[in-house]
C-alpha cells in the first residue's frame, strides 16, 4: 500500500525556484469561532506583488493528471495549530504551491485548530456546509481520523490527510471503502532511527562521559497521542539498541512539541541527575530549542559533555548544528510534503485519484549537510 514518490531529490532540484518563495512566515491567527466560517487563509504568498514559486517535477515524479481549471475549485486546510514551527512552513509552502498549480489564491481557505479537536471539527462541518471541493487535513487528534473520514466521505469530498498519520486500521477502511481519501507524509520511524544514529555514529567511548558503560539519556517526547511522538521515541532508542548498546533512560517526560515545557524539562532533569545525563533526545526542533537553553543554563557543553538531537531541521535548529550547540537534527521536508498532497488533492478533482499512502523520506542532518539544508529552508 505504501508508495515513496518524493525524497530529499525534489528538494534539491526546486532550490533555485522555490526558496525566494519559501522563506515567509505566516503570523499566528487566532482559531475562528466553530458557529462561523473558517477565516480566510493570510497571504503567504509574500504580498500582491510575490509571484508564486514555479513548479518543479522531481526526477521520476508524476505530475498531477488531467487539465482541469484549477481557479474555480475551493480548497478548504485545516491545520492542528498555527503556532506549530513546523506547520508554519508547511502550510506556507502548501499555499504557495496550491497558486503555482492554479489554483485562485481566494479559494484557499486555511483554518487554525488551535490544537482544539471541537474547534477544528467545527471548521471542518463549515467546510462541509459552503461545498469545497477539496479537504486538506492536518488533525489535532490522529484518533479522530475515523469520525472526520466519516462526515468527508458522506458528503462526497475528497480528502488528503498531512503529517499526523492515522492508524493502520483507518486506512485500511479507506481501501476497502474505495474511498477518496489518502494519507501525505513520513514514516516518523524513519526519523527516529536517524535521532539514534546521529549519537550511535559519535561511538561508546565519545559519549559515555560517566564511564558505566551505558549511553544515559533523557527523552522529551510531543504529544504522546500522535503517532509520531510514539514513534520517534521507541526507533530512536531501538537503534542504538540494534547497533548494540545499552541505554539507560533517566526520565521520559512529555513537552507537547513546546519549546518552554521542554526547557523545564531538561532544566529539572539535570538538576535531578547532574552529569550523568549523556544524551537528550527531542521529538522535534523546537523542544530541542528549550533543550539547549537547560543545557546552558546549568553550564554543560553540546559536543563535549552531552549531546542533543532534535527532529524539523528548522533555521535555527539548523545554524546551531553547524556552531556544535546540537548535535544534529533530522530533515522534515516540508517542500516534498506539501507539495505532495497538492498534487493528491489534484488527482482527486480530475479523477486520476492517488494511492491511500504517499510516502515521503526524511534526511539525517550532521554538520555535513546542514548548510546545505539551511540554504534549502531560508
């Protein structure tokens, strides 16, 4: 069921065209009321002037089937949370790409969940309601899948979910259903495994500061309901396991993706466990942020007494892998993604429709590459 279509190739190959596009942040919007219609999305676009990135075709890629006008055709977003770091280029770069393939600016309507699953239902009952076209999904709650695949399918829209996977059971409803419906994203195990990389690849004797043998790490996990939370925990463990080592976890705590939660955290657990603490492993960027102000706040060194890996590849996560204040981070590519599930979502409106699961790859980052992968993002 599972078919890559896209990796860090389509990245590479769209640099020239699309980072002038690419680099705008959205501001943070306040969640629309349920009772209204979703609020308009802002322009991303870089103002009336900006034109929108240029298309690009990966080596290999299909472009979207059919010729069909692309302008008249609403397209409805719903996205978990505005102020998500990693959300905020992705939906950018969605809409950006969404107007590069024609479709009219005032027909795309992103809505913010405020990481409320009763707000974001309620955006998507107003979508149902005004009849887009299309429904691009980023749930605040991945068990909440079925109930949404529910409403969309009843009322004969297609719908492209994007970066929070629902379970295997639910797409398995979608296959035998024969319904319009497809998951966009990574395999967050994948990103898991390369968080345990990039410390197993530093080798026993680098990182066993307190001689016994074990890496001892601690892990800020983000929303313990999303499965890429799940995952990114148990794979970036399970491969230093499979390479051999033994690990001893000294506090596994949630930070909810969140910068300051994971910075009491870390702050609490060194002061808990002092320099026995080896490694700090973050589910994603922005956790790993707060990480590294623990880190400095308690006078420990990145690269030399403890080591800290995150997930996003976002700007600053990225500057500070190549100073050596992080020990590396993983490429969510949010470019190959997003523009992905515009192409599904482009299937489906002129009937070529689109595997249940299109896959993407994330990218291990260490000093090597991360320039490289900065001058892709900014």
């Amino acid at each position: 069921m599972k078919k890559k279509v896209v990796g860090i190739i389509l990245s590479l190959t769209m640099v020239a065209t699309m980072v002038a596009g690419c680099g705008n942040k959205t501001e943070e919007t306040s969640a629309p009321d349920t009772t209204e219609e979703p609020t308009e999305a802002e322009d991303t676009t870089g103002g009336e002037d900006a034109e929108a990135p240029e298309a690009t075709e990966a080596e290999g890629e299909e472009a979207p089937a059919g010729n069909a006008d692309l302008a008249d055709k609403k397209v409805g977003v719903c996205i978990y949370q505005f102020s998500d770091n990693f959300m905020t280029l992705f939906r950018t770069e969605l809409q950006n790409y969404l107007v590069s393939l024609g479709f009219s600016a005032d027909n795309i309507t992103i809505s913010d969940g405020a990481n409320d699953q009763a707000t974001q239902t309620g955006q998507i009952d107003n979508f149902i309601t005004q009849g887009v076209d299309v429904l691009i999904i980023n749930p605040v709650n991945s068990s909440s899948a079925e109930t949404i695949t529910d409403k969309v399918v009843a009322a004969d829209i297609p719908l492209v979910y994007i970066n929070r996977e629902p379970d295997e059971d639910e797409q398995k409803r979608w296959a035998d259903g024969g319904w319009n419906v497809t998951y966009v994203g990574c395999d967050a195990r994948q990103s898991g495994t390369f968080q345990g990389e990039l410390i197993g690849d530093l080798g026993l004797d680098t990182i066993d500061k307190n001689g016994n043998g074990k890496i001892d790490y601690i892990m800020v996990e983000g929303d313990p309901e999303n499965i890429d939370a799940q995952y990114r925990t148990e794979f970036s463990v399970k491969a230093l396991e499979d390479a051999g080592f033994e690990v001893n976890c000294l506090t596994d705590q949630v930070g909810n993706w969140a910068q300051d939660q994971a910075q009491q955290i870390v702050a609490n657990a060194l002061g808990q466990y002092g320099n026995d603490v080896e490694v700090v492993f973050c589910n994603n960027d922005a956790m790993a942020l707060g990480a590294l102000q623990a880190i400095d706040a308690a006078g420990r060194k990145v690269g030399e007494d403890i080591y800290l890996v995150g997930v996003d590849a976002l700007s600053e996560a990225l500057e500070n892998v190549l100073n050596g204040t992080m020990t590396g981070t993983v490429f969510n590519d949010h470019f190959s993604q997003s523009h992905s599930a515009a192409d599904a979502a482009v299937n489906y409106l002129t009937g070529a429709g689109n595997e249940h699961y299109i896959g993407c790859d994330y990218v291990k980052v260490t000093k090597d590459n991360a320039q490289e992968i900065l001058d892709m993002v900014q």
